[in-house]
C-alpha cells in the first residue's frame, strides 16, 4: 500500500524512472549510512593526528573507513542495479551485506544493552541491519514474477495444451488474480492485499467463483512444467547415476526455501530482544536508570521487538505454505500423468484406490513439510541462543540446565525411532483400510445384491481396528511429547536453580526473571522437535510412496507405429509375426505369431471363445499390450469402444462430445445412428440430463450406446469395437449393426468383437482365434466350407441361442424421427434443464457460523464427554499451578525472610504437583480424541453400506473416499491437539490477566478494549476464512473424484488421445482446491499479525505500567513474566 502510494504521488525525475520507490529509498538510506561511516572515520584520523600527530594504531578509522566505502559501493551497485543485468551477483552481494550487517549489530547490540553505553557506532551498526535488509529486499522483490515470465514463454520443453489454445483470453489475462501477484512490499508484509476478500467475507458469503486465481508462478502447469525442466536437466547431467525426484523438487523451490530460512532467520534472533529487555527492565525499575525516560523507550522498544518477531515468523510461515502448496501441486501432476501411461504389471502393484490416496492423503502430507523444514535448524539455534542468555544470567548453572536438555534429547532418540516404526505401520494400516472402503464403495451395487453390506463392513472394521491400535500408540507418544513440552521448564529450572545452591550462585531479580523468560526459549526446541521429528516420518515414507509410483513401469510409446491418415497406403492395420504379453517379466505370451493386414475401409468381425485373445488383439493395436516380437503399423485416427462401458460423470451430451466442439448435424447423427433418440426421450432433460459417476443411473445398453455415439462422433478412421452388442437386445442390435457399422462407418476400417454369429455374414473378412492365436482369417462362407474349428463354434453359439437367434440380417425400417424433430427437442431440453433438479448433486457445505455444534458432537461420540470436562478442569490447575510458581518466585527472591534453599523447594514442588494434573489431562484428551474417532468411522460405515443406491448414484466417488482417508486423517491426528491447545491457551489467558488485574488494576484499561477489538477482529475473520476453508474442502473431492475416473478410463482416454485434455482439466481442478487454501493460510497469518500487534499492546503497556507505578508496588519481574506469558496464549486462544 505505501510502495502504491509513493509510485502515485512521488514524480520521479526522468533520470531516475526505471527504478523503483524501494530502490531509491535503499539507495538514499545506504547511501547516507556509508557516507556516515566515511565521515566518522575522517574525523576520528583528524583527532588522532591533531592530538598524537600519528595515525596509529590503525584499527578504528580503518574499520570505519572500509565499512563507509563498501556501504556506498552495495547502496549503488545492489539498490539500483539495471535490469538487463544478471540478478546472481547482485544476490550474493545483498547476501554478503545481510550476514555481516547482522554480525556487526548484534556484536554492538549485545554489550551496549549489558553495559548501558550508547555511542553513535552503535547507533550506526545497528541502523546497518535495516540498510542490509532494504538491500536483500530490493534484489529479491519481484524475483518470482521473473521467474513466472521465464516458466511460461522461456521453456523449449513446454507445449500449450489443447484446452489452453482455445481458453478464454480474458481468464489466461489473469484480470481476477490474486492481489498478492501485484502487491508491494509492505503490502506483502502486512497482508494488507488481502484487505479486499476479507471485506467482501463480510459483505456476503463467499463462494467458489469468488476466490482470485493463483499467481502464474504458484499455478499447478508452472509448476509440473518447472519440475520437467529441472528433470530433464538432472538426466542430462552425465555425473548423476539417475535422476532424483527430491533433488529435483529442491532445485525447483531453493529460492523460496532459502527466502523463508531468511525469515525463520531474523525470527529466531529477534527472540533475543524479550530476555535481555526484561532484564533492563528490573534494572530501570530499581531506579537504575541511565537516562530519564528510559523506561518509556524500553517498553517501545519491547513493542517493536515483538512487531519484528511476529512479522518474521508471519513471512516464514506463509512463504514456506506456499512452497508447501506447489510441491504438492506438482506431485499431483506428476501422479496424475502418470497414473495416464501406467504399465499393466505396475497398475497389479498400485490399485485405483492407492493411487488416489497419494494423492488425498501423502501428497497433502509432502506439502505440509516445507512448513516444518526450517524448525530442523532454527531449534538448534534458538537453543544455542538461550544457553547463551543462561550462561550470562547464572553463570555456570547453566551447565546443569545443559545437561537436562541433553538428556532429554537423548531419551528422545530411542522414542524417535519407536516413533518411526509406529508411523509407519500405522500408514500401512491406513493404506490397507482406505484401499477397503474404496473397493467396497466402487463396488457397492454388487455388495447389496448379494447381501454382502455387513460382511464387507466388518471386514473394513477389522482394519480399522489394526489401524486405530497403531493409532492409540502414535497418540501416546504424542501425549508424552505434550508432556515434556509442558514439564521440561520445571525440569531446567530445578536442576538450575540447584546448582546455583551448590555453586553459591547469588539469586537476584534480574538474573532470576531473565532466566524464567529464557526458559520458553529453550521450551520451545523441546516442544518442536518431536513434532519435526514426526512430520520428517510421515513425509519421508509418503514421499517413498509417490517416488515408487513415479518410477514405476509405463506404457512403451513404440508399441505401435502410428502414421499419419492422410498418406496413401494400402493398409490400415498391419501386424507382421508379433507376439504379445501384458506382463514383460514373464516367459508366457497373451498372443503368439499374429500376422493381420486390414485395408482400408474393410470390416473385420473377430470371434472366438471366451479367453481367446480378441480383446487383447484390439488392445494390442492401441498399444496397450507390449510387443516381445514384430512390429505393428497403424494408419490414422482411432475410436475404440471398450466391452466395459466408460461413462464420465456429466451429461449425456459431454459424454458424447468427449471434449470436440458441437457440430450439430454430426452430434444428431450420431443420436441417430447410435438408437439414442427414443432414450433422450425418457430422460427429463434429454441429453442435458447429468449421468451419475459411472453410469449409474442408465441400464448397460444405454451406456454402450453412449460409447457407440462418442465413437462415431469423433469421426475416425479407425473403430475398434469391442463387443458393443452383448449389453442390448436382439432386435436394438440388429439395428446398431446395419444403422451404425454397415451405414454410419461405410468407408471406415472396423474391427468388431463379438460373441453373436449371425452377423458374421456382414463382414468382409473373419478372424477365427485361439489360445492367442489366430487360426482362420477368410470371408464367412469361404470359413464355413474350409474350416472345422468354425463350423464347430457357430453350431455351438446357433445351438446356445435357441429361438431367439436370428437367422438372417434384415436392414429394417429407420428411425422415423426426423432431424428436425431431434434439434428441437435438444433445443427445449437445453431451455428446460437448468431449472430442474440433476441427479449429481453438489456438494454440502455449512454457511456461517456453525457454533459449538460440531464440536460437541466430536466429544460426546461413544458418551465420553464427561471425559472433556474433568480435562478441562486438570488443564486450570495446572495453569494456576504454573502461576502460583511465577507469584512465589516474584514475591520472596528478594524476601531475605525465605532461604534460598525454601524458594528453590517450593518453586519446585508447585511446578512437579501441576506436572501431575498436566499428565492426567493429557491421558484423558488422548483417550477422548481415540474413542470419537473410532465412533465417527463406524458410524460412516454404517451410514455408507446402509445408504439406499440413489446415494450412490448422485454422490461422486471422489467425495467419499476424502471422507474415509484426509477428512478422517484430520481427526485422528489434528483435532484432538488443536482443542487441547485451544484448552490450554484459554486457561492460560485467564488465570494470567486474573493475575495481573490482581497486582494492578490499570492494566485492564487497555487489556479490556484490546480483548474487545481481538474479538471483533476474529470475527471479521471468520466470516472469510471458514468460508476459505469449507470450498477447499469440497473443491478437494473433485481432484479426488476426476482422478479416480481417469484411473478407471485411463485405457479409453489414450484411445481417443485426450491426455492433454484430462491433464489440463485436472491442473484446473488442482488451481481451484490451491486457490481457497492459499488465500485461507494467508488470512490465518493476517489473523495472528494483527492478534500479536494486540497482544504486543498489552505486553508494552503493562511494562509502561510497571515503570511509571511508584517503586515497591509490585515486583517488576514477575509481572513482566506474566506479561509476556500473556502474549501467546492471547493470540493462539482467539486465533483457535
């Protein structure tokens, strides 16, 4: 919003266009930064040699000499670097200029706070940081639109997908994109860009069509076409054995890696400011001041801190989800693709119901990782900072805090190895179970006509059994992670203040508050590494998952020579000595020496008994089976119509279009030709009318008919048919044969399967075939005489059917709707079905506020909310406990009636008596969170295999398999932690402001109205963001769902050649579900930014409070703490 200002209202002279307002303002700010070093460098050598006529020693004005001329060089050659110039230089030297202004400030910093000496080289090394990140900001501002601009017009690999050539110019011109693609930099940083949503979140209630799109850089086709490229180099690279998928990722998204470390950087280092200004504090408070108003300066200062805490880790949090968000858009891709040119052998491997769960559940759980990938060494760091805060309150005590964080990290180490094997058996078991219910779910018409429904759910139920007992371990070690989070500060502080009695270590305000506000320096590592430590399990075994899939066997590309149509050839179809087999690893062939040669336009009937290689012929000609032997040529464009009937989920109309624009006199014919005219007729809405996933709601010959006018309206040269007749009646099939193949494919090369001789007379040629051979090919007839196999198997079929055979092929009366009656009728079904009912019904999703409804559903499952109560009533002990401790410790350290030895053991016996209602709550909400889960499956289950067939045939299968696999991961894993720290937070919140309205009320003045305003703030919230979060919800089913039907297409897809389609919906699909997501984690980071400003307020103005209140009133120390124990509890409790 300011850089927008300043570029509106700032005229730039001619000399200076071409640079930014960041750039200048870098530019003007270094440059008077390095022009003061310069002039305090000149004049500490002309006082030198004014008053000892020497130069020596040279150490000050050198140093500062240098540091003023190398800050002028990077404020014009980084700030206004031209943009014809190559960025890596530049990046480098921001990088340079970054780490050493860091170095400088805080090595300044640091003694001057600790001594109380303020000179103007501290004041400059200090304004050095600001300077070196004005610097860092300039050079990486806009690096990802560059980048975007070199993903879609720099790649030589890429090719437009047919669906985007004839997108619509006004979507591909991004006018409805994210206002964060054109945000400045402040903008950015305060998520003032998503200002506009949020309003609109409040105005009426959001819905999908709302949602902006994704920058171009964040879009699922940059990012699968980046991972290509970055593939595609790594093959190349001669010095690699192979070509690593993760290597791959990591090249891909370095950038945004190394932007957020930055980040987790600067966050973990501001953490420096609250110990060290707390110490200041008591000091100020004792009447130790330096100068007057040092107190005032201290408590902004102790705002500001906070500010620049909370901005850091908002831009680490958000810039690392984002990286989360393409990784997982690009493994979706990539297991979508996949999925398209998967070998037969790898498809016996990976099942449809595996391959959507990597990507509903491993690929969600890959893209949460990047979020916990900086915690891996920032833990490491923010606990080297804390020792070192320690070291300097208490000296050599710290060595006994040292040796307690060390061996709970080494108890640690065996548990992380449990921790390792109870995950990954319980995503085996997970796996095991989603793959059931899948299975049970595509298969449930045939389970309830054979009264399987309780078999199969007990058989589900018995999984989840296995699973749930991985689940209650994975839980407990969770619960005891919890635990030592939550005991560890009691642990440290006893064994520190322990040793400061045997070491005779002076117990003083100052250095006893420091150490109590170190402690959540060091509680924190404690609290993160277990969970890094699972999150780096899950991800590693669900990315060993995908990669397995990834490279698993494809489909050879050469199989099949196909030419192009329009080359005069005399055959359409030629396979010279060729053996086939569906699996290469195996000795057995599925066709042996096949030789065929079909001229163009010829009609090819292919009998043969059941098991005898006539579907695999036609696969084979697709180029579905591998050929060990001989070669196959194929000339033009083929329609293959599957025994199996394929039906989109959509209307009749789409289903026949297949993705070809609507000629209409072709799409009547087709209707026509395919006896779909008097079917249309039946339906409500005609050809408009929604077809249930699968074809649920139309009988077999219906959908094969449906198949037979897709085929036809393609209009190819080629039509592999394969036994389309065996699903319709006798009469509906003579019809097909003379109406469809004889007249609507004269001129077309067909090859038909079937089982019905009588319309074998039709044919030009018959292949007789056996055990994967082909025994006869020759006219009907010419068969007849010459071949007894062929006698023997048409008297067979002759005899089977009876007297419903028909003994000749009759070209009857056709149709007698005339085209003109076909048009109008589709024209008042089209102006008809809009304002009727479908039988595919969208996806339910609760509007508003739904209260505490869902939520007390959740704990009274199996009537265990009696557990939630007493949990709640352990977690406000424990909290009064943890304040007793702090009120004890701020009232006697200084009270020379209490020996050090009485104010140690009581401090310590508080602490470990609450650690005992903190285990016991902890026990109980494990417990709850178990018996809720296994109650909601259940009762899904149940719900599911009692569910009438008409739910099933409006309810896409995509939608509830997320229902058994990432919705039901959620609440076995996240729900139950997040109310327990939702619980925690609150309690904690009220027990410290009792606290501190208890030792002085005019805290509440501001504590009151800052409360007020974080509510009405969480309420502005959550009209947007619930709503955020309900459409990513459903928009994730239809990912699911269009998976899941190309996985069972996936053969007719490449028959048609409509990869590129399929893939381009599927991106569109993934852009629609990335979209709510990413806007819904930023509104969670403008949630917190504005809660921690909030709280911030109420942590300085309580600090004001304590100096501006006469001395003795109150123990400056201890109320700092609670103070600062306010600040995150606050913000996590409005926030949750």
């Amino acid at each position: 919003m300011i850089q927008k200002a300043l570029s509106k209202r700032v005229r730039i002279p001619p000399r200076f266009q071409g640079f930014s307002p960041l750039q200048i303002i870098s530019a003007v700010f270094n440059g008077c930064l390095g022009s003061a070093y310069l002039s305090l460098g000149i004049w500490i050598l002309e006082e030198k040699l004014r008053k000892t006529h020497s130069a020596l020693p040279l150490h000050w004005w050198i140093l500062l000499l240098f540091h003023g001329f190398t800050w002028l060089i990077l404020a014009l050659i980084v700030s206004l670097q031209g943009k014809h110039l190559s960025k890596a230089p530049f990046r480098v030297l921001s990088i340079f200029a970054f780490l050493l202004a860091g170095t400088i400030c805080v090595l300044s910093l640091f003694p001057a706070i600790v001594n109380k000496e303020v000179s103007l080289k501290t004041t400059m090394d200090v304004l050095s940081f600001p300077g070196a990140s004005l610097l860092l900001a300039c050079v990486f501002k806009d690096y990802n639109d560059d980048e975007s601009e070199e993903i879609v017009h720099g790649s030589g690999l890429y090719t437009p997908l047919k669906e985007e050539t004839t997108g619509n110019s006004e979507a591909d011109s991004g006018s409805f994109a994210t206002p964060f693609a054109t945000a400045g930099f402040f903008s950015r940083m305060f998520f003032w860009w998503l200002n506009p949503l949020m309003r609109k979140g409040t105005e009426k209630i959001l819905e999908e069509e709302d949602m902006p799109k994704l920058r171009e850089v964040d879009q699922a086709k940059n990012c699968y076409l980046q991972f290509l490229e970055q593939l595609h180099k790594q093959k190349q690279n001669q010095t690699l054995s192979h070509a690593s998928i993760l290597r791959t990722i990591i090249l891909c998204h370095w950038k945004e890696i190394f932007i957020s470390g930055f980040f987790a950087l600067l966050k973990t280092l501001s953490l420096l400011t609250g110990p060290l200004l707390l110490k200041a504090f008591v000091q100020v408070a004792e009447d130790k001041k330096e100068f007057t108003f040092e107190g005032c300066v201290l408590a902004l200062s102790l705002f500001f801190g906070k500010i620049i805490e909370s901005l850091s880790e908002r831009q680490w949090y958000f810039r690392s989800r984002i990286t989360g968000m393409r990784v997982r858009s690009t493994l979706t891709a990539a297991i979508y693709k996949k999925q398209l040119r998967l070998s037969n052998a790898a498809k016996m491997v990976h099942s449809p119901g595996e391959i959507t769960n990597y990507v509903t559940v491993d690929a969600y759980r890959i893209g949460e990782f990047p979020f916990w990938f900086h915690q891996t060494w920032t833990t490491i760091l923010q606990l080297c900072v804390a020792l070192v805060i320690l070291f300097q309150a208490v000296g050599f005590a710290t060595v006994a805090a040292m040796v307690v964080i060390v061996l709970t990290v080494l108890c640690n180490v065996p548990l992380a190895k449990l921790q390792h094997k109870l995950q990954t058996k319980f995503m085996a078991a997970q796996a095991q179970r989603v793959k059931a219910s899948s299975e049970a779910l595509v298969n449930m018409k045939v389970l309830k006509l054979y009264a399987w429904e309780t078999h199969f759910e007990n058989v589900i139920e018995a999984l989840r059994n296995v699973e749930l007992k991985c689940l209650s371990r994975v839980q407990l070690l969770k619960a005891y992670y919890s635990f030592v989070f939550y005991a560890s500060p009691i642990l440290i502080s006893g064994a520190t203040f322990g040793a400061c009695y045997f070491l005779g270590v002076p117990l003083y305000a100052s250095n006893v508050f420091t150490f109590i506000a170190t402690l959540r320096l060091v509680q924190d590592p404690v609290r993160f590494i277990p969970d890094v430590i699972g999150v780096v399990i899950q991800a590693k075994i669900a990315f060993s998952r995908i990669v397995q899939f990834l490279e698993a066997p494809e489909l050879h590309s050469g199989n099949v020579q196909k030419k192009n149509s329009m080359e005069i050839v005399d055959h359409s179809i030629l396979i010279n000595s060729a053996n086939f087999s569906w699996d290469e690893s195996l000795s057995e062939l599925t066709l042996r020496s096949i030789n065929l040669e079909v001229r163009p336009g010829e009609k090819v009937a292919i009998c043969g008994e059941v098991g005898s290689g006539k579907s695999t012929l036609l696969a084979a000609i697709l180029g579905e089976v591998p050929n060990t032997q001989g070669t196959i040529q194929v000339r033009g464009k083929i329609a293959y119509v599957s025994q199996t009937a394929w039906i989109q989920t959509g209307t009749i109309q789409e289903n026949i279009l297949f993705g070809s624009e609507m000629d209409t006199q072709r799409y009547h014919e087709a209707l026509e030709r395919s006896s779909l005219v008097k079917d249309l007729e039946m339906f409500p809405h005609g050809e408009l009318t929604e077809i249930g996933e699968r074809g649920v709601n139309l009988s077999g010959g219906q959908k094969q008919r449906i198949q037979l006018a897709r085929a036809l309206y393609q209009d190819a040269d080629i039509y592999l048919l394969d036994d389309p007749f065996s699903a319709v009646d006798a009469h509906t099939a003579m019809n097909l044969l003379n109406e469809y193949v004889m007249r609507a494919l004269s001129g077309k090369t067909v090859l038909l399967v079937t089982h019905q001789v009588d319309f074998l007379p039709a044919f030009g040629s018959v292949l007789l075939m056996s055990d994967g051979k082909i025994l006869h090919a020759a006219p009907y007839h010419q068969l007849l005489t010459s071949s007894q196999e062929f006698q023997d198997f048409v008297n067979a079929h002759q005899q089977t059917a009876g007297s419903e055979r028909l003994t000749e092929v009759a070209l009857p009366r056709r149709c007698e709707t005339s085209t003109g009656e076909i048009k109008r009728t589709h024209i008042e079904r089209e102006f008809n079905a809009s304002g009727q009912d479908q039988l595919i019904k969208q996806e339910e999703r609760e509007i508003g506020n739904p209260g505490f409804k869902p939520y007390m559903l959740y704990l009274n499952q199996n009537k265990q909310f009696w557990l939630f109560p007493i949990g709640v009533l352990c977690n406000i002990v424990f909290a009064v406990g943890l304040s007793l401790q702090n009120v004890w410790m701020a009232t006697n350290v200084e009270n020379r009636n209490v020996s050090t030895l009485q104010l140690i053991v009581v401090y310590l016996s508080i602490g470990c008596t609450s650690t005992v209602f903190l285990l016991c709550r902890t026990l109980l909400m494990v417990s709850l969170g178990l018996q809720s889960s296994k109650s909601l499956l259940a009762q899904l289950l149940n719900s599911f295999f009692r569910a009438p067939m008409s739910f099933y045939d409006s309810t896409p299968l995509g939608r509830m398999i997320s229902r058994v696999s990432s919705d039901l991961n959620i609440i076995d894993l996240d729900l139950l932690f997040g109310l327990v720290y939702t619980v925690s937070s609150t309690a904690a919140v009220c027990v410290i402001l009792g606290v501190l309205a208890a030792v002085t009320w005019q805290v509440l003045l501001v504590s009151i109205p800052t409360i007020y305003l974080a509510m009405r703030l969480q309420k502005y919230y959550y009209a947007s963001a619930k709503e955020m979060m309900r459409i990513n919800g459903t928009t994730k089913s239809l990912v699911a769902n269009h998976l899941a039907e190309s996985v069972a297409g996936a053969m007719v897809i490449r028959a048609f050649e409509q990869e590129d389609r399929f893939f381009a919906k599927i991106l569109h699909l993934i852009d629609t579900n990335a979209s709510p997501f990413f806007h819904a984690f930023a509104a969670n980071e403008w949630l917190i930014q504005w809660l921690v400003t909030l709280s911030a307020t109420i942590l300085s103005s309580s600090a004001l409070c304590m100096v501006l209140l006469p001395k003795g009133t109150c123990s400056p120390g201890g109320y700092l703490i609670f103070s600062k124990e306010l600040l995150f509890p606050f913000s996590d409790t409005m926030h949750t």
